[in-house]
C-alpha cells in the first residue's frame, strides 16, 4: 500500500498536473494541503474519474486539506478535538482531515505558518502543534499516520542553511520541541531516516529549487502498529521542475499490506 502527501499550492491551479502524477505512479492514498478552495470548488471529478474517493475540507481561498484514496474512505473527521482556532472569534481553519483508508487511519495535515517569532500566528502554531499532540495521545492503537506540511524543519540537517534562517519561523527551538513531543504520544517521523539530507520544499524566488536551496518541512508521523509496517520512502524531486509545479513535492510512504 502506498501513502503519499503533497502541498499542492492550490488544487484548481493544479489538478491536471496531479491528476497526472496519479496516473504514473501506483499511489492507494494521497493527502492534500494548501488546496485553496472552497469545498464545492474542488475538482472532484477529477479524482473520481480514476477511481478515487475524495474527502475535502475548505472555506475559503486559503488553507484547505484533502484525501483521496482508491482503498476505502471510511470514518472521515474534519478537525480534530481540541484544535485551536485562528481570528475574531477564532474558529477552527480547514487544516485537519482524518479519514480510514484500507484499515490504516490517515491525517492530513497543514500546519500553521507562524509568519514571524513576534507575530501572534507563531502563538497560535505552537498552540495547534500541542493541541495536534494531546488529540494523536488519546487516539487508538490502530495503524495511524499523520502527513502533510507541517512548516517546521525538525532539525538543522532539514534546511539548506541554518545560518540564513536563524531568527525565522521554521527552526525555532519552540517550534522543533513541539514536533518533537509527538513521541509523547507515541508517534515516530518516519521520513528523515529513509531519505537523508533531501528536502521537500524550495521557495520560487531567489534560484532556490536550481540552487538545491530548500527545507524538509513535509512530513509524517506514524504510530507503532504504523511504523512497523513501513517498508520505505521517497520523495518525488522531479515534481519540483517545469511549468506550473508547486513549491512543494509528493512523499511516498510505502507499507506492508495487513496480511503481510
């Protein structure tokens, strides 16, 4: 079975390019963030035309997270308890989707920016980053990964240069901490051990993608029952290159089958 998640900077500006990726690649589950649409504004047919179910959440033109799998959709869950909300009156944003697919418990996942370390958005990360932590501790034992862009890099290996990101969001001790207490509730990052010194997102300005300067920020925890069936990862680079590509690119997560 294979998992992937990709920050696709806009689901409407980027379907056929997706559709596409789809089609060459033996992908089961495939979770979205950042698809910028408001839910009867997502390309479903797209996705239904090879044989994908889809589950979407979003408001408005910013943030939004999808799943579409071919393996089941079972149990979809938009938010998870305890997540904080963002504005006056905050509200919860179209950042978390939880959904069953072929008896393994998929998150998607985008996390909050931060914008900068004075800003209240960095208040309101580390917020939902504890929050996504106490909500993962009290789910069950059942197989269960949570993907997608988490925008924290977990180590300095995980950007280009520490030194040029020193005093931005991304790298923050906080930030990093509250990643990292996800062991607390029993979930592993699984990604950094099978694809070493390779990122996942590079910024469109300054020759970034051409310059290999980029950050590994996209991500997946999964728990024990999870992990131990996790057979390997990849990461999709080409999907950077050409017209119209995101700034971000799929993770391929591939896992025994349960019978296996």
């Amino acid at each position: 079975m294979r998992i992937a998640t990709w920050n696709v900077n806009s689901i409407r500006a980027r379907a056929e390019r997706v559709s596409e990726w789809l089609e060459r690649n033996d992908v089961d589950v495939l979770a979205l963030q950042e698809t910028k649409a408001a839910d009867h504004l997502f390309p479903y047919l797209t996705f239904e035309a090879f044989g994908y179910e889809v589950a979407h959440v979003g408001v408005s033109q910013w943030n939004g997270v999808a799943i579409v799998s071919r393996v089941g959709l079972e149990g979809v869950e938009s938010g998870f308890a305890g997540q904080p909300g963002w504005g006056d009156p905050a509200v919860p944003e179209a950042r978390a989707l939880g959904a069953t697919c072929g008896g393994v418990r998929v998150w998607s996942v985008y996390v909050p920016n931060g914008r900068t370390l004075v800003d209240p958005h960095y208040e309101y990360k580390l917020a939902w980053l504890r929050s996504l932590r106490d909500a993962a501790a009290s789910w069950p034992a059942d197989p269960t990964v949570i993907v997608g862009d988490w925008n924290v890099a977990p180590t300095d290996e995980d950007v280009w240069s520490p030194a040029f990101f020193e005093g931005s969001t991304h790298v923050s001790a906080p930030e990093r901490a509250a990643l990292a207490a996800l062991a607390s509730a029993g979930f592993t990052e699984l990604t950094t051990t099978h694809t070493p010194g390779r990122y996942t997102y590079w910024d469109y300005q300054r020759l970034a993608f051409p310059k290999n300067r980029g950050m590994r920020i996209d991500l997946a925890f999964g728990n024990a029952a999870f992990a131990k069936r996790l057979r390997g990862v990849a990461i999709d680079r080409e999907e950077r290159k050409g017209a119209g590509a995101s700034d971000h690119v799929p993770v391929v997560l591939e896992i025994d089958d349960a019978t296996s």
